[in-house]
C-alpha cells in the first residue's frame, strides 16, 4: 500500500481525521475513567455490597471496576445494558436505512446492526425469564447531521461501541447468575468485533490494537450514554 491509499479508508475516510478522532475517544475513555476514580465513585459507594468480598482496583494492566456494579443485582445490570443495546442498535438501524454506505461498508454497518438487535432480544428474553421487569424503549436523541455523514455515523460509531465494551468488561464480574456472566462475556466479545469491525471502516491502522480491552466504571457509562436519552432506570 503506497502512502496515499494508505490514508484513504475503504468508505473514503481521510485517516488522518479518523487517527485524531479516535485519539479523542481514546482521551475521552481515559478522563472518564480517571474522572470516576476521582469523585465518580459515589455510585459504587451507594450500592456497595456487604456479601462480596473486597476485590483490588487493579490486576496487573487491568483496572478492574466491577465493583462499581455491586449491589445493583443481575436484572438492574440487564435492564441497563439492553438500554444500551437499544442505543447501539437504533443506532447502527437508521445508519443503515440512512443510505450513507454501501459495499462492503454497507454490509459490516448492517451486520453490527443484526448484532446489536440480537443483543435487544437476548436480553429482554433473558429480563423476562428471570421474571424481572423489561424496561421501556428509552427516548433515543442522537446528534444533528450524523445519518447523513458517514465519518460523523463512523466517529460516533468509535465512541458508542468502547462504551458498551467497558460497561459489560466492568459489570461481568459483579453479576450473580453464572448463565448471565457467560452471556455478558459473549456479548462482550461481539462489541470488541464491532470496535475493530469500525476501525477498519476508519481505515485505523492496525485495527485490531488493543492488549486488554479497558473496562469503565458505573458513573462512566452513564454519563456517556445520558446525552443520547439512556438512563440506568
Ligand atoms: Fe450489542
Ligand atoms: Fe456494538
């Protein structure tokens, strides 16, 4: 690959743009985190569990943040990621019906829709097997002008998907019911295939770039999704 297409991403991207942006999802992530670690923590201090057992902020590279999610209970932690899942999946939904893509572009946008649809489903299938209350569809807000832009569509796209990654990473272990901890962990893995899936979009090179993916604490997650009309209920 020579020095221009190198620049050039499958949907026309300029990468060097793309570089930038994720470079500011990337800072974004790390002040959320860092913001949480701070003050961020009053979540995780309400719901504070008695019954587990004290756990280290970090293992070796990995911060771990799940006990942020202590206390909320299995059907809370659901309720919330579907809610996410409805985000992504609205989302990725009107990028499709927008008509912005097309070839291959296209038919990853509309596989990730899929995903993120089947996601919807498993969930609330698995709210209503547990006999917990599935919530309503939240009123989804999404920024002015981003069906109709793809690197907008794609950039937000890089933002929504490390969001979901680090609610399910940070919330996996805080889950009571073995059966939900290896549904969380193989969705979990479908959004780090959405992560890479958009990087290609964006023409970041090496799309596949990560050692651990990172895991976000409660107030973290719902202060990134707040803006789009998501609540944890
Ligand atoms: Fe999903
Ligand atoms: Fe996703």
């Amino acid at each position: 690959m020579n020095g221009a297409e190198s620049r050039t991403s499958p949907v026309g991207i300029d990468q060097e743009r793309s570089r930038r942006d994720f470079l500011k999802t990337a800072a974004w992530a790390t002040a959320a985190i860092s913001a949480a670690g701070i003050g961020g923590f009053g979540v995780a201090t309400r719901f504070a569990n008695a019954d587990h057992e004290p756990v280290p902020e970090t293992v070796g590279p990995l911060t771990i943040n799940y006990d942020t999610y202590l206390g909320l209970g299995d059907a809370a932690i659901l309720s919330f990621a579907l809610q996410l899942e409805r985000l992504e999946g609205t989302f990725y939904a009107n990028g499709v019906d927008a008509g912005i893509f097309s070839g291959p572009a296209l038919a990853q946008i509309t596989a990730i829709r899929d995903a993120e649809m089947a996601h919807v489903d498993f969930l609330t299938a698995g709210l209503q097997g547990a006999g917990a209350p599935v919530p309503p569809a939240p009123n989804l807000t999404y920024p002015p002008g981003v069906f109709q832009d793809p690197a907008a569509f794609l950039n937000l796209a890089a933002t929504f998907e490390p969001v979901g990654i680090g609610a399910y990473g940070g919330a996996a272990a805080a889950l009571e019911s073995k059966e939900f901890l290896a549904s969380a962990l193989s969705i979990h893995n479908a959004e780090c295939q959405h992560r890479v899936g958009i990087n290609i979009l964006q023409g970041v090179q090496p799309p596949n770039d990560l050692l651990f993916e990172p895991t976000l604490p409660l107030q973290a997650v719902v202060d990134a999704v707040a803006p789009f009309g998501v609540t944890p209920g």
